[in-house]
C-alpha cells in the first residue's frame, strides 16, 4: 500500500521523507523547538487525509459525469474534553453542483480509503535495526 523513508537532516528537528522520487521535509514550528523547515506531523496527518479525500471525489464525480471544476478542502484538527483527535473538513468547488449531488459527495467523503483506516485506527508495529556508518 505504501512506503515511505525518513532521515534525520542534522539540523534540530528537521527530517527528510521519501516514497519513491518524493521527498518532502517534516519539521515542527519554533514554538515547538523546530524550525519550521516543513510541516509538522500532524499538518502531515491532515495533508493525507486532504489528499484522499480529493482524490476520491476527484474520481466519484468523473465517474458520475460531474464536473467538479476546482476543488477545494480546508481541514482543521482539534481535541474534545476526554483527548479525543476531532477532524473536520470543509470541501468546496467551482463547478456547478446542485445540493444532491454535494450531499452524495459529503457522503463518499465519508468512506475514502484513508478517512476509514483513520476512523478504525491501525496496528503499528516497530522493530531496531543498526544503522551502518
């Protein structure tokens, strides 16, 4: 499904991500004793579901023959009172869709692949190797 690698830069915080021919910077903000050379991992966490979500739509309403024109996603992240992780999504288009068709999108929104595995949580496993050099 994926897979990606990330190495230390040397400089404080800041750490070089690849997949493949991407690469990208995480970092944290200052406040946090970064130097916000990149995003920091959470603003990561929301870019993939970002992505996804535009995605998927992306090729619902290609599917269905609508045009979505230029898509648009605004999501922010919060915590409740007990510390549970609230995310929230705010989508919008320049085409001309009518009130069923975005209901229909908000609904596929619901299940794309990333906002299920997000919903249910993953297992995540780790193990140590030694690096060489």
């Amino acid at each position: 499904m994926g897979h990606v690698t990330i190495a230390s830069t040397g400089s404080n915080y800041a750490h070089n991500i690849s997949s493949g021919v991407h690469s990208l910077v995480a970092d944290e903000p200052p406040r946090l004793g970064g130097q916000d050379a990149g995003m920091a991992p959470f603003d990561l966490y929301l870019s993939a579901l970002a992505a996804c979500t535009a995605i998927t739509l992306r090729m619902y309403a290609e599917k269905k023959g609508w045009e979505l024109g230029q898509f648009h996603a605004e999501l922010s992240s919060s915590r409740d009172e007990a510390g549970k992780l609230l995310v929230h999504r705010v989508l919008s288009a320049t085409g001309a869709l009518s009130g069923a068709q975005w209901e229909r999108l908000l609904d596929v929104a619901t299940r794309t692949p990333v906002t299920l595995v997000m919903r249910e949580g993953a297992i995540i496993t780790s193990e140590h190797r030694n690096l060489e050099g």
